[in-house]
C-alpha cells in the first residue's frame, strides 16, 4: 500500500501544481489590481479635495457679494428716503419763501403807503409854507 499511497500523493502533487501556479498568479493579479487602484482612489480623492476647496471658495465669494449687495440696498433705501425727506423740506421751504415773499410784499405796501403819506404831508407843510 506504500506504493500505492506514494502514487496517489505524486498524483495530487503533480495536479496541484498548475492549481498553485494560476493560484499565484491570480493572487499577483489582485495585488497590481489593489495597487492601481489605490493610486487611481488617490488621485480621485485629491481632484474631490480640490474641488471642493474651490466650490468653497467660490461659495465664500458668493456670499461676499450677497453681503455687498444687501447693504447697496439699504444704502440705496436710505438715499431713497433721504431724497424723499429732501423734496418734502424742498417743498416746505418753497411754501415758506413764498409766504415770506407775500409777508415782504405786503411789509413794502404798507412802507410805500406810509412815504407816501409822509411825502404828502410834508408836500402839504412846504406848500402851505410856500
């Protein structure tokens, strides 16, 4: 049986040869798949990194501008409401000139009046002098 037994074990061996071979190879082939991989995984979470840093970026400008823009539009309402508090002082004031002008016309009338008041009575002494 000793012949028999080694004849069996030469046979296995002899079979699990080319088994081992492709088994190694195969092996070979999933570790130069795990090292292409992981380089290629590098690369991909590099460009990710760089793209989200430059979305971040652009996303701070943004933001940025939309800080600049609300307060152009306060500015803007507040300009808005001072020209609108100037127009109506404007108009306050062009009602107020125009009474006081009414006021001063009637204030030279009433001096008019009185000169020639004056004048008649002083034309009225020289003429009864003279």
């Amino acid at each position: 049986m000793d012949i028999k037994l080694f004849a069996l074990w030469a046979v296995v061996v002899l079979c699990s040869v080319p088994v081992l071979i492709q088994l190694a190879r195969m092996i070979g082939a999933i570790i130069q798949l795990i090292r292409t991989t992981s380089g290629s995984i590098k690369d991909f979470s590099d460009e990710v990194v760089t793209t989200v840093k430059t979305a971040n970026s652009i996303l701070a400008t943004v933001d940025d501008m939309i800080v600049g823009v609300k307060e152009l539009v306060s500015s803007l309402k507040e300009l808005g409401s001072g020209a609108k508090k100037l127009g109506e002082t404007l108009k306050d004031s062009s009602q107020y000139v125009t009474r006081l002008l009414g006021q001063v016309s009637g204030l030279i009338a009433v001096i008019k009046s009185a000169i020639g008041i004056f004048a008649k009575g002083v034309i009225k002494k020289g003429g009864a002098d003279g």
